[in-house]
C-alpha cells in the first residue's frame, strides 16, 4: 500500500491542516481494460482537516484517460477534472488512526469518465461514412404523428 495516499489523523488532531500535494503514477488505477487506460500521473492537490467528529478533504484532481472514439474507434485522450472536490469521513470510521484516501480518488475519477467520446473534438472525419446510412428519412418516429 502506497503511504502517499494515508492521512494520519493524529498529525490534525490539533486543528492543524495537512496539505495534498502529489503526482500519483496511474497504477493505482488499477485499470486493465482494452476500452479504457489511464497512463499518465494522476494529479491531486488541496488539504485535509479535522471539524468536529469529521475528517474533511478538500481536494482538486486531475487525470487523463485514454477512451476509443465512438464512431472509428481511435483512441481519444480524456481530461478528468475535479476542481472542487470536498469528502467528509466520520471519525470513528477510520481504524487505526489512518484513512487511505486512495479508492476515493479511483472512484471520483472513473464517475467522471463520460459514457462515449469522439475524436477530433467532436468531429471524427469518419462520420460522414455513416451518414449514408442514418439519413433522416429513413428513421421512423413512432410519435410523428402526435
């Protein structure tokens, strides 16, 4: 297990705040798909502090995925960010004194994954092969005629 990722609650048990500032290799991802890769360093910045009988993350993550196109299936490179991300854990749910924040981060990321992606920002140039066979016309709307 990676400590980069353990806040240790009795470092802010004072009312001190601990700052988050790292560059996480994508393993921890953990991420073995052929439809879906993240190869690049995860980015998570922001602190952490204890209010009340709460521990508080407020954090900004950044990530890039790799996702095929929609339409020709080349892959397409994803921007994940969170800007403003803000988890509470309660106190007495952390055992050890010790919360790993590492599969908060993992699912934050892959909740952000959007379902499809196009190349080319949205204009993959193999679209127009498909037209053909989408016209408009050709599709029957079972409410036309409401």
């Amino acid at each position: 297990m990676d400590k980069r990722f353990n806040i240790y609650i009795d470092h802010l048990r004072d009312g001190s705040r601990e700052s988050i500032d790292e560059c996480f290799s994508s393993d921890f991802m953990d991420i073995h798909e052929d439809e879906l890769a993240f190869e690049r360093p995860v980015e998570v910045h922001g602190a952490t502090y204890i209010a009340g009988d709460l521990l508080v993350l407020h954090l900004s993550l950044a990530a890039e995925a790799t996702m095929p196109c929609a339409i020709c299936n080349t892959g397409v490179q994803v921007k994940l960010e969170i800007p403003e991300f803000t988890q509470t854990v309660e106190m007495r749910a952390i055992k050890g004194g010790i919360f790993n924040f590492k599969e908060l981060i993992r699912e934050s990321l892959l909740l952000e994954l959007p379902h499809t992606v196009e190349c080319n920002e949205g204009h993959c140039p193999e679209r127009k092969v498909l037209e053909k066979f989408t016209s408009k016309k050709d599709l029957h709307n079972p409410f036309s005629e409401l």
